[in-house]
C-alpha cells in the first residue's frame, strides 16, 4: 500500500509515540498486576500469595484459599471462622430463585443454567449496581456461597427429585454434595472435591478470568462479570477439556488399544485431551497432585481399571511428545477423580466454575481498587478509500 493509499487513523496509528504491537490471542501481553497467584510455566511452578500449590492442596481448605485469596495472607482461626460464617450464612436462594429453577428446560445444560441464575442473582440485590471493593466482595459472597445451591437444584430439577436447600453446618463442598446427592457425603468424598476446588481456585489472567476484568472495568456489577466468565468457561476450549478426556477413555476402552489409538491420534496431528498447557512447559504442578490423589480415590472406590488406563496414555505420551513440552494437564487426572466421585460428565465444568469464582472475583476486586478500562486495539486488515456504490448502481 502506497503512502498516497494511507488513510488518516492508518497515519496517526504510525506516527504514535507509543507504537501498539500486534499480539494474537495476547500471549505476550502483561494486561494487568497482581497479587494472588504466581505461574512459571517452564519450571511447573504455581503459587497462591507465594504458597505451593501443593502445600495448599495438602493442607488447606478451599475456604481458607478464597480467604487466602481475597486478602493475600492466611487468616487466624478466629478470622476464618468468622469467614465461614459469612459464607454459610449466605447459601440458601431467595425463595423466587428456587421457582426460577423449576421453570429451566430439562434438556438445558448445567452450565447455561449457571450461567443465566448466577446472573439472575443481582435482581435481589438491592445494592448490585454499587462498585466499590467492598461491596464487590460481598457480591462475590454471594455468588460463591450460592452457587452450589444453583448447580444442585438444577441437577435435580432435570431429574424430577425435590430440591434440598444447603446446610449452613457444612463446608460449601460438603453442602453442595448433599444437595446433589441427598445425603451427607463421606469424608473421603468431601476432602477429594475440597482438593479438587482447591487446585481450580485460581490460576491467572486466564481466558475467563480476563473476561471478568474486562466487564468489571466497565464499572458494571460483579454478577454481570462472573457471569460473562461463566460463558466464557462454558466453551470446550477452556473450562470442557476434562469432559473430553472422559471421552477418550470411553473411546480407547482398554489397555491394548490405547498405544494404537494414541498414535493415532498424533499421526493426524489430532489433540489429545488432558495434554499440553497454553502456560505450562514443564508439568502441569495441579495435575502432579492430583495423579497421586486420584490413586488412592480409584483404588478406594473401584475405579483402578480406569486409572490404569490414564496411566498408560501417560506413559505413551511421555514417550512420544513429552521432549516438547507437551505433559498432562490438571484436566487429565481431575476427570478420573471426578468420575470415582460419582460426578456426571456435564457437571465437570461446573464444579470448576464454582471453585473458580474464588479466583475471579478476586481479580475483579483487585481491578476496582485501581481501575482502567480495558480498550485494546485491533489491527485493521481491510481496504482503504473504498467508494461508496450506491443502491440502484450495485
């Protein structure tokens, strides 16, 4: 294109004193600080406010991780109770909510039905549209106390059984099993899912995450930006991958088929699910955990044929992509964890999505307390001084 062709936001964009660079998908671009969590993804390091994940999933409670979370530093037993508290007494649904529930097709998804409740939930709050850091992280009370009940009731909606509203006397996994399941869950149950949450929490400015910051930024209110980080979960790309490794182990079947059907997979340049990481070139330090953690679960629960199987699919792919950085994903062994748990395949996501709000919220507190308005650039790839043809002429 000749200087002559130029047109004039073209030349201005030139001639900026500050140049914007073209960054497909943003993976070079830093859009915001923070303080909550830290990634190196060549080492396979993930930290929460400087603490291991590992530790944390060893010894932490998912509670205590929001806390953890929201106000980068560990509480006192006194600050955590207190915290508790709080969260409890916000479970239960307004009672138009529970209505709400029972007039949801059948045939939705649990994620649509997430997605547009946790939304409907600033309609009963009187003071939704306030923006400060303070009430956004009441609303994020709210959303992350809640939510549960959502997932749950819609569950057994779909499936004709009446709702149970949640138990104030348990922990958000513990009451949430509860409502799913219509009985109170084992201990092994509930520290697996606890861990589970714990491993989800948070984890950057991922996909989801940045498009909560990107609503909040806006000053609008956090239910409208945790449920735009709902949609945006929802897509396979980010929050379905545990779905499909599910999948994969239904398609595979057996240990005999699986080196066959991996290479396969690879020979047609196919992705296999649970594999590879947008951050992570080193192993995924979530999936590191969880594979010793879904052990014990399988074997607990009956479910070693299936583990087996995730580890030879390990094996094969360690052998065959692991030289280019391409490992096992938190998603890999979380659908092994989550199918000895008893969970459905479509509840994946959602289970995800609940532990998640801790870390999305948090990031859009973190915005408010210092906001700017997030307004990138798109690089214009048409023509230029094009003629306007009109009607009765084209």
């Amino acid at each position: 294109m000749s200087d002559q062709t130029k047109s004039p936001a073209l030349e201005a964009e030139t001639t900026s004193r500050i140049a914007p660079s073209f960054d497909k998908g943003l993976v070079h671009t830093i859009a915001a600080e923070s303080a909550m969590s830290f990634i190196d993804g060549e080492r396979g390091v993930l930290e929460y406010v400087g603490i291991s994940i590992d530790e944390l999933a060893r010894g932490s409670t998912f509670e205590e991780c929001v806390f953890l979370l929201w106000n980068k530093r560990l509480p006192t037993a006194s600050e955590l109770e207190i915290f508790q508290e709080r969260i409890r007494d916000e479970y239960d649904l307004p009672d138009p909510m529970w209505e709400m529930i029972r007039h949801i097709p059948k045939y939705a998804t649990p994620m649509s039905a997430l997605r547009t409740l946790g939304s409907a939930l600033g309609m009963f709050d009187p003071e939704a549209d306030f923006s400060s850091p303070e009430h956004a992280e009441r609303k994020a009370i709210h959303l992350l106390a809640r939510a549960p009940a959502i997932v749950a009731g819609f569950d057994r909606h779909r499936k004709g059984l009446p709702f149970l509203r949640p138990d104030p006397r348990m922990s958000i996994v513990r009451s949430f099993l509860y409502m799913l399941k219509g009985e109170k869950p084992g201990k092994l149950t509930s520290h697996a899912l606890d861990v589970v949450f714990i491993l989800h929490a948070e984890h950057g400015l991922n996909a989801s995450t940045f498009a909560s910051m990107v609503t909040i930024s806006t000053l609008s209110d956090m239910y409208s930006a945790l449920a735009t980080a709902i949609g945006t979960l929802k897509g396979p790309l980010h929050g379905g991958a545990n779905m499909g490794v599910l999948k994969m182990l239904q398609d595979i079947g057996s240990i005999d088929r699986v080196e066959p059907y991996i290479l396969d997979k690879l020979q047609r340049k196919e992705k296999v699910m649970g594999f590879g990481h947008r951050v992570y070139k080193a192993h995924d330090p979530r999936a590191t955990y969880l594979r010793e953690f879904a052990h014990d679960l399988a074997e607990e629960t009956g479910n070693m044929d299936l583990y087996e199987l995730t580890v030879k699919i390990e094996e094969v792919m360690e052998r065959e992509v692991g030289h280019r950085g391409i490992h096992p994903n938190v998603d890999f062994y979380s659908a092994i964890t989550f199918i000895s748990l008893g969970i459905e395949v479509d509840f994946f996501t959602p289970i995800f999505a609940m532990s998640r709000i801790a870390g999305w919220a948090g990031h859009c507190i973190e915005q408010l307390s210092d906001n700017k308005l997030m307004r990138p650039r798109a690089r214009y790839t048409g023509p230029h001084n094009v003629p306007y043809v009109p009607l009765d002429q084209r």
